[in-house]
C-alpha cells in the first residue's frame, strides 16, 4: 500500500500525463472529439429511455406509474458497470499493448493499471451529469443522499484497481486469461443487480440466489449507486463497508502478483 501511494506521489505527472493522451486517444480524428464524452452516455440513456420506457414496458410495480422510472433505474447501475468492465477487458491487454513502452522507458509497471482504472473512472464522471440533469427533467427527485456516492465510487475505484493489478499480471504470462474474462464479465454482468432490482420477487422468494447475488462484490457497489442516484436512500454502508475491506485485500493480492511477475512483462510483452 505504501508503494502505490509512492507511485502515485512520485508518478503524478506521468499519470496526469498518460491519463490526459488515453481520454484523448478514444475520439482522436472525430469531429466532435472530447464532446463524445459527454454524448455517449447521453445517447444511451435516450436509448434506454425509448426502449425501456415505452417499447418493452417493465412488470415490477416498483417502475409503475412513470414509463422513464426503469430507464433511470437501468442507466444508475449501468453507467458504474461500464467503467468496470472497462477496466477489467483493458487489463488483460495493458502489458501486451504497453510492451514498447515498457521496453524503452524507465517506469513502474504498476502506472500502467493506474492509469487505466483512472481514465475510465473520468469516462464515468462525465456520465454523472447526464444521469441527474435526466432526473431533474424528468421530475425524479434527488435527494442529499446522492452526496454519498463518492463513498461508493472510492470503493469501486479501490476493487477495479486491485483487480486490474492482478489480472494484468496474469494476462502477460497466460494469453488465454483474455478470451476467458470477456466470457466471465458477461456471465458477471447478468450476476449483478443492473437489469433487475433486488426486491424482484425472484430473488426475494429463493433466499439461496439471494445469497448468491451478496456474494458478489459489485451488487453492493451497484446497489450503493441505486440507493444514491435514483431510490434517493441510504447506501448499504455496512455491506459497502465489508466490500471495501475486501477491495483493499484484492488489492494487496493485486499488487502482490503484480511485484512477482514484473521481471517476465518485458520478455512476455
């Protein structure tokens, strides 16, 4: 934990640095360029909106009433999950791509995971906006609960880290870790409350699912985010609590693979 608060000291500037040339990367030759930012998430929740809100009308009464109340529901937890599956397919491909870099330019590997988790955690940022000028539109209410979705977002940043650090360890010995993980992020996506609420009767009449569901770490994160941004409650701040404890154990575990396989990056890359 020292060292990662060393390197982001130490390092500030060339995280600020790669941070800056990746976000511009992403729209480099588009006419609208970094405005995309803005306009992707925005597009998908005009999307959601039209689909989810007026095509394939959701059942649950819990998004009665109001044909925008699912699309609002879907995007809180949506927008979250995409900074995370980001973070998590670009990480088995961070040595690999960043093989040159590595070769010719005297820095810590663990930059490079940093820099990724980083950049996609500002991409989500720009999303947050999108979401409550929507709400406050639509006539959702926000309440000051949503002051608490920082909290959340340290937690993701903390587990999207860690799990960055060791799977792009892993990913520069084991290539196949690539093909696998985009499986097991779909398969993760479905596993985790986004396009069904946990008060689904489902899940609230077999308690062994519901087991299952807290079993995974990002329900609590992606429930803090339902709480903050649309129910308007209090996040789940004992089960946030456990999550960031184990966050902060996936990071050690993280880093502690990523010191012990550094010496093969250059000659896997």
């Amino acid at each position: 934990m020292k060292t990662l608060f060393r390197i982001y000291s130490e390092y500030r500037a060339l995280i600020k640095t790669l941070v800056s040339r990746e976000l511009k990367a992403r729209y480099r030759g588009s006419i609208l360029g970094f405005l995309w930012s803005f306009l992707n998430p925005l597009l998908l929740l005009v999307v959601y909106t039209v689909v989810f809100g007026f095509i394939l009308r959701p059942r649950d009464p819990a998004f009665a009433g109001n044909p925008f109340n699912y699309a609002l529901f879907l995007f809180s937890g949506l927008l979250p999950w995409v900074w995370f599956s980001a973070c998590v397919l670009e990480a088995t491909t961070l040595i690999l791509i960043n093989g040159n870099i590595l070769k010719k330019v005297m820095f810590p590997a663990e930059v490079l995971p940093i820099v990724s988790v980083t950049a996609n955690f500002i991409h989500f940022l720009f999303g947050v906006p999108i979401l409550l000028i929507f709400e406050i539109a639509l006539g959702h209410p926000i309440t000051p609960y949503v002051l608490l979705s920082p909290l959340v977002m340290l937690v993701q940043y903390t587990f999207s880290l860690g799990l960055s650090l060791l799977l792009s360890a892993l990913a520069a010995n084991f290539r196949d870790l690539q093909h696998l993980m985009a499986n097991i992020v779909t398969l993760w996506f479905f596993s985790t409350p986004i396009i069904y609420p946990m008060s689904f009767g489902v899940i609230q009449q077999h308690r062994w699912l519901k087991t299952i569901l807290y079993l995974n770490p990002m329900t609590h994160i992606i429930e803090g985010y339902q709480r903050a941004f649309y129910y308007g409650s209090m996040i789940p701040y004992k089960r946030l609590g456990v999550t960031f404890i184990l966050s902060l154990g996936l990071l050690w575990l993280g880093y502690w693979v990523f010191d012990r396989l550094r010496d093969t990056f250059v000659e896997e890359a």
